[in-house]
C-alpha cells in the first residue's frame, strides 16, 4: 500500500510517502504566506522525488489539527479533492498524535503540544507501553500554565512546537522534563502514515466526505461576531 500524508497545522507543511512501511520521499518546508501557494506543487514533487504517480497513491491522510485555522483548512480540503478526484480513501489523523507518537519508545508520559496563538496551546498527554499507546488525554486548548491532565508527574518528555515557547513555565510545572531537539519537535508526516494504515485497516472507513478540521475553538473571525 502506498500512503501520501500531508500536515500543515503549525508553521511547517509536512508531506511523506511511504510504500509498505517503507519511507520514499519525506519533505517540511516553511512557506512565507499561507501553505496555498505550495502544496500542490510540493505534493507533485514528492512524488517525483519517490519515483511515483500521484495516481499511484492507495491511500491520503491528512492532519486534522489542532493547529492554525487557515493551514489546517488548507490541508485537509488539498486532500480531500485528490482523494474524491482519483477515487482514493482519505483518513484523518491527529496532529497532535503525529508529533507524540515518535516517542512510543519511551514509558514516560508525552505531553504533545501545539502553538494556539493568543498565548494558548493546543495539548494532550500520552502513555506509551510496548511501543502501544496505553493511555491518552481528551484534546484541549488553554494557558500553558493552566495545562491538566496528569497529576502527579515527575518526569515528562514535552514535544511540539511550543515546547520551547513556553519552556519557562513548563519547567514551574513539572520536576523533571526531557525537551527534544527542536528538529523533533514536528508534526511528523511518516508517522501519519503509519496511524493512517491502522486507522483504515482497522475501520475500513473512507472520511473523504465526512473529515472536518478539529479547531477545538473559535476563529477569531467567529468570536468577533459573537460581540
């Protein structure tokens, strides 16, 4: 099975290809607008890079957010147009997981978190056992200093990028805390597409018509006509 993922919740747009269980082109590039401009263009040359047709793709996940409005929304509706075009299920999977996952390896807590502006952030927090996930907080967004969901913990991996953001108040909260390299601290697209083949594997469930951005709050634009 041949995967595309794409994630473009945060300031990076991710996009991977993997070919059972096999990585063929991974890229992250920063735009300077909005994701708009590129994505097509580096979905196209991804493919290019990993020796395969769009066409070819059997499956499409795309990162649900949480994350910024606009990129999230960006993504998904990309997705879902080649999905319904080339008649290819699409799947969502969490950006949030897709940043934590690459520390199943470890049986400490993750907590996963992404920019939310406004001085918030987008979190969640997990527990990993045998490379499983074993445990996970409901999504949510708040104040770092306002973070729940786990008491009671001495040590924590924190990733996501607002892990180094708000690193002053992180280390008020918990005793012992492990900060990986900025460079890990993404959305990671392969791992997408690992979450997407269970995912479908497990549900055989094509989202292409039914997946919606997880935004946890309000636009700005949605708050202001509330006032």
């Amino acid at each position: 099975m041949i995967v595309l993922a794409v994630d473009t919740a945060a300031e990076f747009c991710n996009i991977a290809i993997m070919k059972n269980e096999n990585p063929l082109c991974e890229m992250s590039f920063k735009n300077r607008g909005t994701h708009s401009k590129n994505i097509v263009q580096n979905i196209d040359y991804c493919c290019n890079l990993a020796g395969i047709k769009i066409s070819e793709i059997d499956l499409f996940a795309g990162g649900v957010g949480p994350g910024n409005f606009t990129g999230v929304r960006i993504g998904v509706s990309t997705l879902k147009g080649l999905a319904y075009v080339l008649k290819k299920p699409l799947v969502g999977i969490s950006s949030l997981d897709a940043s934590a996952l690459g520390f199943r390896h470890c049986e400490i807590p993750v907590l996963s978190v992404i920019d939310a502006r406004r001085q918030e952030v987008y979190y969640s927090f997990y527990r990993f056992k045998n490379f499983v996930l074993d445990y996970k907080t409901e999504e949510k967004v708040g104040r770092p200093e306002n973070i729940s969901g786990i008491s009671g913990l001495e040590s924590i991996i924190i990733t996501g990028n607002a892990s180094f953001m708000y690193r002053d108040i992180f280390d008020s909260l918990f005793e012992r805390i492990y900060y990986p390299p900025v460079w890990m601290n993404r959305i990671n697209p392969l791992l997408m597409c690992e979450l997407a083949v269970d995912k479908y594997t497990m549900d055989n469930k094509d989202e292409t018509f039914g997946i919606v951005p997880n935004y946890i709050r309000r636009s700005n634009a949605e708050e202001n006509l509330k006032k």
